[in-house]
C-alpha cells in the first residue's frame, strides 16, 4: 500500500487554511464577519458550483491508463537523455515549472547526473532569441529529449520554436521523432497533424480542459515524472483535496471560502491578491496561481454579457525575502489588498545558527536558534504586524511539501477560482481578452486572413515625436 | 578612450521614453492630456527635485578610488574561486541579481568555467532552511568567496547566515577572514566590528545611501566585476543619464515625466504598476524596480505628519510570455494599472525562423521570420491591443542590452522614484513599516529588550478554531 493510500498519511498531510487574520476579531473593523461571507451570493455561488462541477474538466482527474502510458514514456526518458526541455507557454509552463521547484532540489540542473537519477530541465516559455541561443549553449540536443505543449497548436510561440527545432534536428540529422514528443488535442489542431505526420510520440489533452486547468494532466505530469517526482501521489493529493471540498458551506469548504472571502475583499475595493510563500520551493507556485487567478477571473463580460470589468490582479511575493520590498508598502500603504501567506510546517532540511558573536548581544541573540525557527517566526511576526495595522491576511499551511501536499494545493486554488467565477457570474475558463494581441501579432507578420486588421493597425493614430523622450 | 567616453556611442545607446500609449490622441478619454503633467503638484515636485539632488545619496556616484578598489578585489576572486555567494536581502541582493541576469548569459552557472571566466554566482536572499543546505551541495566553501552584505550589521537574516558560515568555515579548518568579503558602514553596526576583529577585507557603504537605491555602490558592483561585468561603464551610462535629467520641465525629464504619469495615474485610481520587460535578461529588472517603487513609496505619513497612506503596487510581468497569463486580466479587467513595457531594440542573438510546415497556413507564416521579429511584434501588438482597449501603457526602449543602458536605467528609475516621492510629499528614503514585523520576530526568538513586545503578543487575540478550516 503507497502510503499516499494510508488514511494516516492523508490526515497528517491535510493543508490547511487559516483566516483569522481576515476577521474583525483580529484585524478590527476592515475586517470580515462571518455573516459576511453567509451572503445570499456566495450561498448561491456555492449551489451553482455544486451543479456545475461534474461538468468541469479540471474535476476529471487523469485515469490510470493514462498514468501508466506516463510513467512508460518518463522511465524511457530517464534512462535514455541528459536534457528534457519544455517548449510551451503559459498554462503550458507555468504548471511544470512550480512541480518541479516545489518537488526537486533547489539546484537541480548543477546536480551532478548521479545525485539527478534524470536528466537536466528546462522550461522555454519565451520567445527571446537570446534565450533560445542560452539554451542552446547548454544543451547537446542530440541528447535531449523534447516536449512541444500546445493543446491549439495554434499558439505561435511555441510553433516557432517547434520549426526552429524541426529544422536544428534535421540539419544535424537527428529524427525529428526520436526527440520529440508532442502534448497537444487528440483530434483538432496544428501539431496533432503534425505529430501525426511526422510519428512523434504523443500524450493528449482532455479537449475541454483549458491550460491553466492542466497541471494534473500530461501537459504536467510527464515532466513531473521525467524528474522523478511521484505523479500518483500528486494526482491522490488532488483526489483527496476532491473529498475536502463537498460542502456547500463556505465555511465547511476551504475553497470556497477562499474565493469568497477573496471575493468579498475585492468587492470592498481591495483589488490586489499578494500571494506570499514562506519557501523558496514555492516560489513559482505563485506565479502559476497569478495565471490561474488573472486570466480566469479578469472579465469584462459576465455570463448575461453585461460589461463587468471585474479581476483582482494577483502578486507574487516570497517570504521572507519581500518583508524587505514588499512589506512596507503592504503595512503603510492604502487599503488594496488581501495578503495570503503559504507556510511550512516542517521542511525538508534543518539548519541550526550555531553561538557566534557573543560578545555582540545583538546578534548573538539569533545563536541557538535554527533557520527553520527563524523562518517560522518571520511568518507569524508578519501576519501580526499586518493584522496589527489593520491589513487582513490568511495563511494556508502545508504540514510539508510533498507530491501529496502540492496535488491538494493545486486543486484547492483550482477549485477556489472556479467558485470565484460563480460568484462573480463570468466565464472562468475562457480568455477572449488576448485576442486583439494575437489578431496583431498575425497582422504584423503577415499571416494570412489578417489584412483587414493590418490596415485598421496602419490607420491607427501614430502618436507624437513630442510624446517620445529620447 | 573606453566606447562609454565616446559621444557616438553614449547618442546610440540612450534609452527612450514612448509615453503615447498614455494620452488621450491613443487611449481616449481615459488617458492623459499634456497639460496634467504640467499641473503645479508636478511643477512643484520638479523644483523640490531639483533643490534636494545634491543631497540624495543615490546622485553621488562612486568615486574612481572606490572602482579601483573593487575591480583589484573582482579580479583576485576570479583568480582564486570557483563560487562566490551573496549573503544579503532586499536593496543587498536584487540589485546583484537584476544587474547579472542582464549581463551574463542566462544559463550562466551551467556554463564551463572556461566559458564563463569567473566564479559561478549565487545569491542568498532568504533563510530557507532548504535553500541553504542546497547551496552547499553545490558548492565548495573552500574554493568559495561568500560576500556578506548588510549595511547596518543587524539584519536578521543575513547575520544568521554569517553565524552558520563562519561556523562552517571554522569546522573545516579554514579561515574566515580568507573567504569572507563584508559590505557595510565603514563605522557603525555589527558586522563592521565582526569585520574588524576577524580581519575581514571590507567595502564600504556610503552611510546616508539606503540600501534600495545602493546598486550602483559597493553593494552591487563586487559581484557584478567578479562576474566580468565592466562596472565603469555601468556607471558611466548612470553619470550620462544624470546629465539628461537636468530639466525641471516633466516634458523634458524622461524621469520626473515617469514619475509625473505614474502619480497621476494613481490619483485616478489606478494603484496597480505593472513593470513588463520584453526581454529574459530584463526579468529581474522588474523585481530590482519592484521595491524601489513599493518600500520608496509606500508611506503612512506625509512630510507633514498626516495620514496619507499612500503607495502604488509594482507588478512585475515578462513579455511575452505573461501575454498568456496576466495580459487577459489587464485588456478586460478594471481600470486600476498603467502597464509600462520595456522593448529591446537589438538583442545580442539573432534567432531565424526557418520555413516548415509549408502545408500549414496556420504555423507557416512565421516561417522566414525570426524570433527577434517575432517578439518586437509581440510587444507592439500587445501595446497597441491595451491602448485600443482603452488601457494607459507606455514603453521604455534600450538600444541593446549592456552595462552601459543597464546603468542608465538604473538611474532613471531611482530618480523617477525619488521625484514621485516629491509628489507625494513623503519621505522616499526610509522604511518605518517594517519595524512591527522585525520587532515581533524578535520577541518571538527571545532577543532582550523585546520582552514587551513578547507580552503585547501574547495578550493579541489568538482567533478561533472555526476559522481553522483543516
């Protein structure tokens, strides 16, 4: 029995989510109360929820079959490749990236191969020409193996990059299907032609589960499990958040009570969700929220397509490194904003500060305490002072960080926005609002169907010299 | 004759303002007019500016001596160590981060040492317990210089870190005043007295300069030289912006019209400044800005003693790839940020596009591009999609990257940031709001003098259980 099945594992590693620092209790009166958050609209968000969840596609956890075809592909990598490198942008990026800083070692490229058990990683979710050159320089791409994530194959940064690859292969006569293996929709799209075509080795997206929905897909996991990270337990952590969540009581459910209490803060006019872990291995898990959070969320329209204008910018912040660039601001500064802090309760390491400096009580203070101590007590210092000067914050806690934790994690904040989006009426799974980007993109580089726009672009005002300093 | 003395050279590589995006003739009636910047609250600020430059800390560059000093350590460092490690946090530590992903390659401590001609570099900005047992599985801390920067010796983490280093070094038989460089006030604090007893090689922080605005001192410039970076030219582009900065008219002062747009901006409600480099190098060029903006100007009281609680957040984003996380919330959400880009005119690679996928319509169109176009189209298409949507934007724009834009545009945005100060009427230079949170970490660890404060806490509210969701 994996010990992610033992009910004993799954009671220790619960997370959890503690908001008193949200309550007029502790913060005064830019507090909440709970009968704010018992509002007929947050009831109401949470019934709808409810009824809709069977159909979202991010609640549709990968079956074992698809599992194991993973893993199969993942072992074979392993032992065949020093380099695995991710070509693909946004949801297709940000997911693997927070895995992998979560779940490796901080340092895990300058590991050495041995210490690795896998090979080096690199996730190219930019189209800088001075990156792609950097990334050339380290790596020996016969070597390598390559995955192209566009579930559209329509995404143009990541198709320039699969030509500038297809083309580096073939004039090193390497085969294209030997080091490429494409994660894309099974039937629709540029690159499943592609894959088709060319025999690449493929893994599919469910065809209604949308990028930044996809961490426990294979648009995640294969990398996850190239890395060594455990994918059945992270996919259990996730199934396990699942069963956590089946209250329509926001304050019987973590995730809804999130969303709302998020939801509420911003109707209050804090439009600004900082998002501040206490561990440098996750990091970039808030930058994988500020996706989910910002593109589900920041709508003009709602579902009766009136204008709404609505989204809370999320920041990332890293404690406790930002108490000292961030802190002052969120101390001193206007009401804007909900601080949510993520700690640790035991990390993976222990460094005790040993007695030096005596003589100088002013540091010799911190002797005989532990980094771990330190840590722990800049987090708690900061939640108080910020209650203290009247700022609401929460904390979510991780017992550690592990497959199963970061699984829970990341369907708790999956779940949260989606109940965010009820409760604000909109579509949190679209994102018409990057289209004009992309439309003059097109326009500018001639593709064709895109001349109209072309000629709105050329007869756009031009702007003045005398609004150009030079 | 060095190219930064070389007036051909500076008129290349001055870095550009394009503030059209902001105004009314692009973005309608939401965007400014020339005549808000010219507003006596500007006006004003401008004089204030101009009366105080002589006394601003960050306007006195480094004297030659100092350069020498430095560059004679720099270059026995690169000699004698295969790591050199920054002990520092904040204003210590983003500035060394910012200026070397700028300047060296992107994948710079994977490269061979031969290839990379100096020490490989790590920056310590937190006290991740597992973030510094990392650190020393990949490094030697007896081929290591590690340099220990805090200006007044008593930040937590940084002398926590120092104790465990010199425990470490000691358990090993080395000598510490060998390995350890420190960076500090030449006369007061903690670690000038460590220095001095141990016999530490030390740099010295001007003392009126706080540690934000100190890249361009000591703090930033040892690592920059042990990386190879030519420092005087980083000062030069700093000198060489200074003398484009002399107008007290905001219309010709690219740096008081940043400041100027950016509150007034804010006084229109948007509170929210998203900084978005096109550019991997530029990356952490937003995090440098990010706490200039946020600790400079985040402030409780005015110059007056009244309640202003004033501040603007900084965003920090990259381009292209936040296109496909944040720009959807900033095209359709609400009207609370002004987005500034930064475009590169020449990259230092060039990466073609090659022609594949002919029977594709949909992908081959990039083919015969290249990624350079691609990302400069990107940018346009992303500002022209905000401005069309209604959404103040503007761009800064660096002739290329190197030492010499880097350091003007350092120095721009000190001075923006000090100007904005200005306008607020606040004291840009300090940071009272993050005593609460230092001072309660200290009660916590038991540091004499605090017990009050230790008592204050323990009569705090503790909350409730019911707002403990596990």
């Amino acid at each position: 029995m994996k010990r992610y099945e033992q009910p004993d594992f799954q009671q220790a590693m619960r997370i959890r989510l503690d908001v008193n620092h949200m309550m007029q209790e502790c913060v005064g009166e830019k507090g909440l109360c709970k009968a704010d958050l018992q509002a007929p609209c947050y009831q109401k968000a949470a019934e709808r929820a409810h009824a809709k969840r069977a159909q979202w596609a991010f609640c549709h956890l990968p079956e074992d079959a698809v599992l194991t075809q993973i893993e199969t592909m993942a072992a074979q990598i392993r032992r065949q490749c020093e380099a695995f490198v991710v070509f693909g942008i946004g949801g297709s990026a940000l997911g693997p990236m927070a895995v992998h800083q979560a779940l490796q070692h901080l340092h895990y490229n300058e590991l050495p191969a041995e210490k690795r058990g896998g090979p080096r990683f690199y996730v190219e979710d930019n189209v800088d020409p001075e990156r792609m050159a950097a990334l050339l320089d380290v790596i020996d791409p016969g070597k390598t193996c390559f995955n192209v994530i566009t579930k559209s194959g329509s995404t143009s940064e990541t198709m320039a990059q699969m030509m500038i690859l297809t083309r580096l292969l073939k004039d090193r006569g390497l085969d294209v299907a030997e080091h490429v293996i494409a994660t894309t929709d099974a039937e629709k799209g540029n690159l499943i032609q592609i894959a088709k075509r060319l025999g690449l080795r493929t893994l599919y997206v469910p065809s209604d589960l949308g990028g930044r929905f996809s961490e426990l897909s294979p648009v995640g996991l294969l990398s996850a499990a190239v890395c060594g990270i455990d994918i059945r337990e992270m996919v259990a952590g996730a199934a396990f958040m699942d069963t956590r969540l089946q209250s329509q009581d926001v304050w019987e459910n973590m995730a809804y009570l999130e969303g709302a209490m998020q939801m509420e803060c911003m109707r209050r006019g804090r439009n600004i969700a900082v998002m501040m872990p206490y561990a440098d291995s996750l990091k970039l898990m808030a930058d994988w929220y500020a996706q989910l959070w910002a593109e589900s969320l920041g709508k003009r329209y709602n579902w009766q397509g009136d204008v709404v204008a609505v989204g809370q910018t999320p920041v990332k912040a890293l404690g406790v490194t930002d108490q000292h660039s961030q802190v002052q601001l969120y101390v001193e500064g206007p009401d804007d904003k909900v601080v949510t802090f993520i700690g640790v309760d035991a990390y993976r390491a222990q460094v005790p500060i040993p007695l030096e400096y005596e003589q100088i009580p002013d540091v010799a203070f911190l002797g005989g305490h532990s980094l771990n101590e330190l840590i722990a007590a800049e987090l708690f210092a900061t939640g108080y002072a910020l209650a203290k000067a009247g700022k609401p914050n929460k904390t979510i806690f991780l017992p550690e960080v592990n497959a199963f934790t970061i699984g829970q994690l990341l369907y708790f904040f999956e779940m949260a926005t989606a109940y965010a989006g009820e409760v604000l009426d909109i579509n949190a799974f679209d994102q018409p609002g990057v289209e004009g980007g992309k439309q003059a993109t097109y326009a500018l580089l001639g593709k064709p169907g895109f001349e109209v726009k072309k000629q709105e672009m050329d007869a756009a005002p031009k702007g003045k010299d005398a609004y150009r300093l030079a």
